[in-house]
C-alpha cells in the first residue's frame, strides 16, 4: 500500500497529522513491528472520526494502535494504516462518581489519578500498561478484577462501507474481551467508581505494583501475557511445568521468572516469537493435552 496523494491532502484539510513509513517497533512494548506506509496520529475525537470517514472514503484498511502493548506486529512493510490513539490530548472527565477517559488515556495514570481524587475500583489497572481503549477492547483484568468490574458504557465509533456511526454502548464483556467487532473503534469509555481514602488506595496500587515486579519480568520487553488462562489454570503454570523456563528461539526467550512471557531480549523478530510460541504451545500439548490460546494480539503484514 502506498498512501496517494488525494489521501494526504484529505488528512491534511482534516488537520489529522500522519508520518509514513513509520516503524512500529518503535511504538510497541515488545520492540517488534514492520513499517506503516500511512500512520495517523488523531489528538482528539473530532480528528478521530474524521482519520476514520477519510480512510473509510478512500478504502484504506486500517488498525488501531494504543499504547502497544499486548501486540505482536509482523516483520516487513505493512498493508494497511495505522490510526495511532497515543497522542490524544482529551483530558478526563471527572465526576463524584466516576469518570469519562478518552481511549488513548494511559490506563496506568489514570487509575493513580483516580485513587488521589479518593476514586476506588481502578486499583487493579495501575499495573496494566496499555490505553484506555485497549483495555477495555481485550477486558484486561489484574490482582483478581477486570475492566469489567468497573465499565458503564463505552462511546464506539462503528466503522461500515459507506459511514462512520457513533454508538454508546454496555460491552458485552467476557474473559478477555468485550464482545467489539474488528472495526469498532472505542472513543471514550465510562468508569464507575467508589469512594474510598486516597491514602489507602494508593496502598493498595503500591502493592499491586510491588507484586508485580516480584512476579512479572515488568523491566524487559515484552507484549504481556502471551496465552489465555485455561479454564481452572494458569497459562504460566503449564508453561513452567513442561520446562519451558529460558527457551529461546533467537533472540526471542520465555521468561524465566514468569512462564507466560515471551521477551525480547534485543533485537528479536516477530517470526522468532511466533517460533517460540509455536513450540510451545506444541510442548504443552504433548505433554499435558491443553491448547493455548494466545491472548497477545497478532497483526500481520496484510489486513
């Protein structure tokens, strides 16, 4: 794909900025991903929809990319667009019982903001590095809580043939999803929250975080957790008990201190992780029957 200059000019009269050939190695948590011939950067909503109706119009495939975590992007030139949500600019809405946050928000910083406004229920996302938006799509869930827990509704952009509609909507939530179709587009994302102490909320974050660090290799690059949770299991148990500690296929390594984390260890490509989780998964099947799912996204080089 080769964005056409009638594009770049639309973008440009909708005062959406974009780069091209932009490397998503640089905007994912695992350090891995191809070029974006067309990578739009939206600051706000209005310049959401309007990125959406333009490539809609012209019938650019795109993706939606939050803060990159939770992704495995393929190697080599990309066939399709990116509609980057980082850069949005929307400050949160706050309210006495709850708030409204643009789906680029970092989930992180807005769950620590919550807690020092006395707002409780965002305790176990200060952990979780990724958007708003991305959360709530995959229903991201720590120390025993999910965004489900905690979501009211969500304001999705539904991208058709012809138009872009915005709908508010309750997801339809289970285990790590929200029920959203490819093409929907979360914009902002309702929160209902509790009163409760800052002090303690706060506490508890610092343990959630403190927690993590022992458990979880939170200082290397990696998408997250790479597999699902077997009904009544753990992904990483399973992992672990087939020996699977420190394999490595490259530069590409299962975690030696937790078994459901593939890292880079400098320089791995998206074919060396997609190895190792193949033999994994191969292992874990031999020897135990169990078929991981994978729970990191995968975008290949063409939609």
């Amino acid at each position: 794909m080769v964005a056409s200059d009638e594009l770049r000019r639309a973008l440009a009269a909708a005062g959406v900025g974009f780069s091209e050939g932009e490397r998503l190695a640089l905007h994912t948590t695992i350090g891995i991903g191809g070029e974006a011939p067309i990578f739009l950067k939206p600051t706000n909503a209005t310049e959401v929809l309007a990125a959406l109706a333009i490539l809609t119009r012209f019938e650019v495939p795109f993706r939606i990319l939050g803060a990159g975590s939770n992704l495995l992007v393929d190697d080599g030139p990309l066939d399709f667009a990116v509609v980057a949500l980082k850069p949005w600019l929307e400050e949160p809405a706050w309210a006495a019982d709850g708030v409204v946050a643009a789906a680029g928000a970092f989930l992180p910083g807005l769950a620590r903001a919550a807690a020092e406004r006395g707002l409780g229920g965002l305790e176990f996302a200060i952990g979780i590095p990724g958007s708003v938006g991305g959360a709530l799509r995959m229903n991201a869930g720590a120390a025993g809580s999910a965004m489900e827990t905690v979501v009211e509704w969500a304001e999705v952009a539904r991208v058709g043939e012809r138009e872009v509609a915005v709908e508010r909507l309750r997801p339809h939530f289970r285990y790590r999803s929200a029920g959203l179709a490819d093409q929907d587009v979360v914009l902002r994302v309702r929160f209902r929250l509790t009163r409760g102490e800052p002090t303690a909320l706060l506490a508890i974050q610092a343990e959630n975080i403190a927690r993590r660090r022992q458990t979880q290799p939170t200082a290397a690059r990696s998408a997250g957790c790479m597999f699902k949770n077997p009904a009544g299991d753990s992904a990483g148990r399973l992992v672990d008990a087939c020996g699977l500690k420190g394999l490595r296929r490259g530069a590409a390594e299962v975690s030696t201190l937790h078994a459901n984390y593939v890292l880079n260890r400098g320089g791995a490509s998206a074919a060396e992780v997609r190895a190792l989780i193949a033999e994994v998964k191969a292992r874990v099947r031999a020897a135990t029957g169990v078929e991981l799912e994978e729970e990191v996204v995968r975008w290949p080089t063409r939609p």
